[in-house]
C-alpha cells in the first residue's frame, strides 16, 4: 500500500471515530437516531449500530460528562486562531475535567484524598500546640498580687500553715470558703511554682465548684478566660478535677486538696490512691470536711487511729483531737498540721456572712451542731445508719447521664414524683423531686431537693406550680398536717390528684420502716450530703403513753425537722417491703 493510500485510509478512520463521538454527544444531549442521520447526512441503520454496539443507553451519567467535556475540548484545541473567550473555555474545560477524574478514581474505590487532595497534607508538617490558656505578666501579677485580697484571718492562717507543713487537715463549719480560698490557693501556687494541682472530692460535681472558683476569680481579676476541663497553665501546670470514683487518679502528680473527706465511701482506700499523686516533697496534702459521724472511715484519719494501726506501741502517738486544743491550729505528733474552724471561730476571724442565731432557729440542734459546730453526730441514736446512707450516694455528674439539671426539661417525659414538706414556724420547708423505677425492684432516685424560707401558703404552692412545668409530675404528696393544709388546698387547684398526709404514729411508722428498708438495700439513690444529714437526724421515740414507738426529728414532736427526709419518704408509701408497688395501702391518706 503506498503512503497516500495510508494516509487516506488513517484519515478515514479518524473522521469516522470524530462521527461517532459526534453522534453519540448529540444521542447523550437528546437528540434522536432520525434526527442525527439528518444533521450528520448517515444512515439510520448505520448510527443504530453505533449505539448498539458502543452501549451508548448503559453510559453512567459520569461518562457522558466526560465524553462532552472532552470533545468540546479537542473541538476548541484544533482551531488555529483562538478568542480569548476560547482560552477561558479551555482552561475552564480542563478544571473540569480534572475535577470528573477524580470522582471517577473515588467511585472507583479510592478515599476522600482523591476528591480533595489537600486533605494529605492535612497531618504534615508540626501541630499546633494545646492552647495553654495565656496569661501575660501583666496578667500573672496582677492574679498574684490579687489572692489574698478580701481573705479572713483563719484563711491567711491556712496559707501560713501550707508554707511550713507537708499536710493540713481541717475539720471546719460549712459555707465558711474552704473550697473558694483553696482554689484560689492552688492557682497561684500553679502560676508561682508551675507545680500541678489535683482536686477531689465526694462528687465530681463538687470537684468542679474549685473550677468554678479559679475561672471566675481569673475572669474577675484579670480578664483572663480559662479554658478546658483541666486546665492548662503557660508554664505547664495543670489544674486537675477529679471525683473519688475516678479510676485514673494514680496517673497524675501534684499538690493534692481533697474535699469533703467525711462524706467519701471508702475513705482509706482512696486515701491511698490520693496520697500517692502528693509523694514527692515538693508537693503538699490538703484535706478538708464537715463532719459526719465517728463510723466514717475517714473519723480514723483524722483523730490519729489510722497511723497508730499496725504500729508497734512504743511508736504510737496520742492526738488531743478537741476543739480547745485545736482552735488555733496545731502541729501534731503524726506529723500532721490539725484545725478545727466552727461558725463561732469564724465569726471571731472575720467572716461576718452569718447570722447564727437565725441558722440556730432553722436548724435542729443536731443540724446545727454537726454542720456548724464541727460536732460528730451520734450514729447510735438515729435509725438510719450512715454507713447505709454512704452506700446509697452517687456521683450523679457521672453517673445519671439522662439527667441534665440545666436542660429547660431534665428528665425529658420521664415520671417523676414530688414530696413537700411545708414550712412551719422556724422550719424550713423541703421539696424533693423522686424518679421512680422503670423496673419492678429498681432505685428510687432523688433528682433534685430544694429548701424555702419565710414564704405564705400560696407562695410555696408557687414553688411546686414552678417544678410541674419542667418535669412530667404524676404524683404529688404533701403534709398537710396542721398548718400545712393551706399549701395542700392551693396546690390541689391546679394539681387535682394532689395526695395531703396527715401525720400520726402508724402513718409516721410506715414511713421510716419503708425507706430504710430501701435505704438498707441500696435502692434510694441520692447526691448530696444535706440528704444523709437530713435522714440521721431522725430518731426512735416513745410516744406520751409509752405505750408505742414513733420517730420524730430533733427537737419536734410532729417531725417538723428532717425535713427533705420526710418530704422523701412522703414519696414512697406507696413502695412495698417485697419491691412491688403495693397494690394497697394501709396508710391513712387524707384527701
């Protein structure tokens, strides 16, 4: 075959493909196999063929994009004068292209690199650093300069105590600025010494009012917003929050401060894990508590029993664990540095948030006694045993994960019940919000409580209409006893189904034997301490005849105080000794 008829015959061959690639844009863009045969001058038959034998019906929508993107390309790339609307066509025409390639690889089975190829250097390079919440020097001095400002005396002796001995320990009155002067202690030993500072406490939700405190006295102080659950300093420090259920609290190291030491299942176990996080010298021990009673694990600690355990007698070492000898702090033989802070003390040191004689008038003796005096209750005379109470408090930070306290609906739809104590002359009134089990034999879990003061009938109906709006309440049970019939009559206004108690001895009876009954079985489950105390202040009582047992709260015959216990138990009645709900009930309801 000579050249010429070579090149005809290539030349054939191309303008036959460019004919077919022309019929086949034009079939993909709507046209039909008449209307092809017509504008392209072949055969229908001819142009039929093409398509049954290229599949042009089977083309994904992709390939037909391509095909058009492509042909109109090459169409624009072999004229030999070229527009500049040409030029912009072209390059447009190539991103495009570009763009179909890769589609067509990840279809293929390749990653999300191929549609976006920057996502590889995504991981290259060196990262960013934790943002390390920054603080100027400015900034630093004037956090620094600011930390004892507005601290009361017994406070300042805190910090001088801390400067000299490896481990405080401090028995002290509630609401006095422990837990508010220690975190701020802590801060600014972080920003001095860059040492870390770990916290504990009975509750996680605890744990993090010393975040609370830091960020806003921070924020306050000197403009500065901390960030992250831990917070980290600039110069590495961190400042740890960590509840007592914590099973990584071995991992860390720093200054340790352990709140609410008395309230903590477990005590001496924890104890171990905590105090090993403060072994090095450098760091220090800080631990701090209200009172409970003697049967606390942490009472050894504290009076000297612990390291006197397993010691030989030449060794062991006597602690004078009396307010007298410990008012004023005191270094004692186990090497502890030992005060004891009650609301008097505080008082004499400065602390002018109080007025006692009105917390003694709202309190019963007992309260008054352990939550502000620092006296141990008397777990012997009260029925409910702290040690039982202690099992049946949780961390519900951690552990009630469907409950969110600040959501507009806490508990979304699910059931709940509300129990109220009224308010009578010198009491505080108490609400308490119970979840009932969803299943037969389940925890009753105390959700929220809640004490009011100085407030009318209508007014405490008030507070109750308030919580029906943000709970799904299907029970509500009140004492109406005496005067607490007016809040009974308002709240059955707008709560029909509304249940009023009136208090006897069998009433009162049922009461407590069905709740410690749950209580002994860990099936009330709680968070916070005012729970416990509430329930130990309820004791054994011989009636006037002598004839009969009744329990009553300290200081009152008709159980005005104990009141978030009673108002709990007002929610139970209807829990049978077998773990059912009782069919029936024996109790005297007054409707």
């Amino acid at each position: 075959m000579t050249e010429l008829a070579k090149n005809s015959e290539n030349l054939t061959a191309l303008i036959n493909i460019n004919t077919q690639r022309e019929a086949q844009q034009k079939y993909w863009a709507g046209y039909s196999l008449t209307e092809i045969s017509r504008l392209l001058n072949i055969p229908v038959s001819t142009i039929a063929s093409w398509k049954k034998r290229q599949k042009w019906d089977e083309a994904s929508i992709f390939e037909r994009v391509s095909g058009s993107l492509e042909s109109r390309y090459i169409l624009l790339l072999q004229k030999d004068v070229k527009t500049g609307s040409d030029l912009k066509e072209l390059d447009f025409l190539m991103r495009q292209m570009k763009d179909a390639a890769r589609i067509q690889k990840y279809n293929s089975g390749g990653n999300e690199a191929d549609l976006n190829p920057k996502i590889r250097n995504r991981n290259k390079g060196e990262r960013k650093p934790a943002d390390k919440n920054p603080i100027s020097p400015e900034q630093e001095e004037l956090l620094i300069n600011g930390f004892m400002q507005g601290m009361f005396q017994y406070q300042r002796h805190w910090y001088q105590a801390g400067e000299i001995h490896r481990i405080r320990n401090i028995l002290k009155s509630r609401q006095i600025g422990a837990t508010y002067y220690f975190a701020h202690e802590a801060f600014i030993d972080a920003l001095k010494t860059g040492r870390n500072q770990i916290f504990l406490s009975a509750s996680k939700k605890q744990a993090l009012m010393f975040r609370s405190y830091i960020t806003q006295y921070a924020r306050k102080t000197a403009d500065v917003e901390l960030k992250g659950e831990t917070i980290l300093l600039p110069n590495g420090a961190e400042l740890i929050f960590l509840g007592t259920n914590s099973a990584t609290a071995q991992s860390y190291h720093g200054n340790l401060y352990f709140d609410e030491i008395f309230w903590v299942p477990k005590f001496d176990e924890m104890r171990k894990v905590a105090s090993a996080m403060a072994s090095q010298k450098q760091y220090r021990q800080t631990y701090f508590s209200t009172p409970t009673t003697t049967a606390s694990a942490a009472y050894e600690f504290w009076s000297g029993k612990a390291f006197n355990r397993d010691r030989p007698e030449n060794e062991r070492v006597e602690i004078d664990i009396s307010h007298e000898n410990l008012k004023g702090g005191k270094f004692c033989a186990d090497r502890q540095w030992r005060q004891i802070v009650n609301i008097y003390d505080a008082e004499q040191g400065g602390c002018n948030l109080f007025d006692i004689e009105q917390l003694k008038f709202e309190n019963s003796s007992a309260e008054f006694e352990q939550l502000y005096m620092c006296q141990f209750a008397d777990d012997d005379s009260s029925i409910f045993k702290f040690d039982d109470l202690q099992r049946c408090a949780v961390d519900s930070y951690e552990e009630w994960k469907d409950f969110k306290p600040f959501y507009a609906r806490p508990f979304g739809n699910r059931e709940v019940w509300i129990g109220y104590d009224p308010a009578f002359t010198g009491d505080k009134a108490a609400l308490v919000i119970v979840a009932p089990p969803r299943v037969e034999g389940g925890e009753y879990r105390v959700l929220h409580y809640d004490t009011f003061h100085g407030l009318d009938y209508q007014q405490q109906a008030d507070k109750i209409r308030h919580y029906t709006q943000s709970y799904n309440v299907t029970k509500i049970t009140i004492d109406r006893t005496g005067m607490g019939d007016g809040v009974f009559q308002n709240v059955k206004r707008f709560f029909p189904r509304a249940v009023g108690l009136t208090y006897n001895v069998d009433l009162k009876n049922e009461m407590v034997m069905k709740t410690l009954n749950l209580i002994q079985k860990g099936r009330l489950k709680f968070d916070g301490k005012e729970i416990a105390v509430s329930f130990m202040t309820i004791k054994k009582q011989s009636t006037r005849s002598g004839r009969q047992i009744t329990y009553v709260s300290d200081r009152s015959a008709d159980a005005s105080h104990g009141d978030i216990a009673w108002a709990i138990m007002s929610c139970l009645l209807n829990e049978s000794y077998s773990g059912t709900k009782a069919t029936r009930t024996i109790i005297p309801f007054d409707y």
